[in-house]
C-alpha cells in the first residue's frame, strides 16, 4: 500500500476520493459492491510500477465519497457524470484513458463506453458482461420472473429494509457473506434468513482475504453505511427508463472481458451461450479477447491479482 496517494476531487456536485500511484497513461479502476477503492489495490500498486497512472475513485455513495441522499441520484448518467468530470480534472492533458472495472463498475465502464466513447483508449471489463436494453421488458421484471422475489437484487429494492437486516448481521459479517460468496448459482436473502448460515457460525476467510482488509472494509462501512451502493441496485428501472435513446447502441471502444467459471454472473441462464456464442462480440465489436479463469469466483481481481495484473498490462500494451 506505500506510497498511494489520497485526495479529494470536487466532481459533478460531489466530492470525490480517489487513491492513485504512478506516472504515465491513467487507468481509471472502477469498484463494484460492496467495495471500495481497495478492492483495486493489488493492480494499483502493480501498474503503477509498470509505468501507469493509476487511478482508483471511491464511486458516488462509497466510502470517503459523498452520497447524495436522493436515492433517484445513481443513475448511470449521474455516476458517468462524476467519472468524466474527474477525467477532465485529474487527467485534462490525456484525451483518453484505459478503464479497468467489475461488477457494477463494470456495468458503469459500458456505460461511461456508451456515453462517452471519447473518452476510452480501451477497457478490460471484469465479471459483467454487456447486455443490450431490452425496450419491452423493465430489469426487475425480468429478474423476479426469473428468481422471485427472494433474489438479492429485489431483496434490495425496498429502501432501508435490507439495510435494517444488514444491521442486525454485523457490517464485517455482511461483508465476509458478501466476499467469500463461491456458489455458481443466484444468491438468495430470505427475509428474516440473512445469508442462510446461524449468526454465530464462522466464516472462513480465502488465503486472499485478511482480516485486516474486511476491517478496512467495514470501517467504511459502518460510518458510510450500505444505502448509497444499494441504490444503484434501486435506479435499475429508473436507468432503463432514461437510456431508452440508447437502445440497439453498440459500444465501440476496443475491449477484454474476464470472468471467474464460478462466478454468479457468469452461470445466470443464458450469460454463456450470450458470451461464447457471438451475442456479446454483436453489442461490442471490437471484443478482442474474452477470458475465463477456472476455479475463480466474482472477486477476480482480489482472488487472483497476479493474473489480472497481467492480463491488464499485457493488453494495454497494444495501445
């Protein structure tokens, strides 16, 4: 961790922290839930050495970043916003960067693709793939239709209900459930259940996860609270609603998409199929590389820095 810099960046009406290292090209590291900036710090400090500025913000309504109480203020357009702002601030003298992102940073990297294709020298996206909006059919439709109404992300819609749970739980205890989770299958939160294990039982941590990085974690956490990450899960309709013009769009930045065989995403019903059999490559057409990585679940750059350390520079290298 020696020698990342803190600071923070007045953005799009926010301050924003954001952790860096390095001299050269930026990389953008965008987090997904429930991290933070620290999820990234194993590529920072790599590719810092490597010759890159890296760059890794605390995205809108996490950790030392502001979080607007309006839950309607974590749409895609609010947080791509923040993210060319902090461009136009940090890196004025780059007309593009390279962007490196998972799961819902991800979902935001083909947003911010999208948008502002402008702005992307090319993307290694981690664990969520691109899927084009369906014009007939809202996102949480399709996804009580397809799991029920137990499913995390619908378990999450109801403001401060899941929060009140999460309370009960532990925040470190939310956030071992969260990072050690390696079932292929859909998570469910039965009301009432939490994560299906007896409160007091132990929660072994992976050779890659420390206690000392879920208190970094939690930390956060407990003074910044799980809301602001939740609402993103909560503007799913609402981002639907408004990337409407969007529809059909292709994103046209050159792109590596990884994924762990054992993560959630990658086993849903239709992804792989979707990823290996030309659906993907149709909405994204300069897909270079797809790569999965056996025995590996969501947390991907966390559980195997090395690898996606390499897999990084060594595409970046083309650019």
């Amino acid at each position: 961790m020696e020698g990342i810099e803190h600071r923070t960046v007045k953005v799009n009406g926010i301050n924003m922290h954001i952790a860096e290292k390095g001299q050269g090209p930026v990389i953008l590291f965008l987090h997904g839930f429930p991290e933070l900036w620290y999820s990234w710090r194993h590529q920072i400090v790599a590719l810092a050495s490597l010759g890159y500025r890296a760059v890794a913000p605390d995205l809108r309504g996490y950790g030392d970043t502001d979080a607007p109480a309006d839950p309607t203020s974590y749409t895609s357009l609010h947080v791509v916003g923040d993210l060319v702002a902090l461009l136009d601030t940090i890196a004025a003298d780059q007309d593009k960067v390279f962007v490196v992102a998972h799961d819902w940073g991800a979902i935001i990297a083909w947003y911010l693709c999208l948008y502002r294709p402008d702005k992307v020298k090319s993307l290694v996206n981690l664990s969520v793939a691109f899927t084009p909006r369906n014009p007939t059919r809202k996102p949480l439709d399709s996804l009580r239709a397809l799991y029920g109404d137990d499913h995390y992300i619908c378990r999450f819609q109801e403001p401060g209900e899941i929060e009140a749970e999460f309370a009960q739980i532990g925040t470190a205890r939310v956030l071992k459930e969260f990072l050690t989770y390696r079932n292929p299958g859909p998570l469910y939160l039965p009301k009432g259940k939490g994560f299906g294990h007896p409160p007091d039982a132990p929660i072994l941590l992976p050779s890659w996860l420390s206690e000392d990085d879920i208190n970094y974690y939690a930390n956060k956490y407990e003074k910044r609270g799980f809301t602001g990450g939740l609402n993103y899960y909560r503007d799913l309709d609402l981002n639907w609603e408004l990337t409407a013009p969007w529809t059909g769009t292709q994103v046209k930045v050159p792109v590596k998409f990884i994924v762990g065989d054992l993560d959630l995403t990658y086993n849903a019903p239709g992804v792989k199929e979707y990823i290996h059999k030309g659906g993907l490559k149709k909405y994204v057409p300069f897909l270079q590389e797809v790569v999965v990585m056996e025995g590996v679940a969501h947390f991907i750059n966390e559980e195997r820095p090395d690898e996606i350390n390499k897999h990084i520079y060594d595409f970046f290298q083309n650019f």
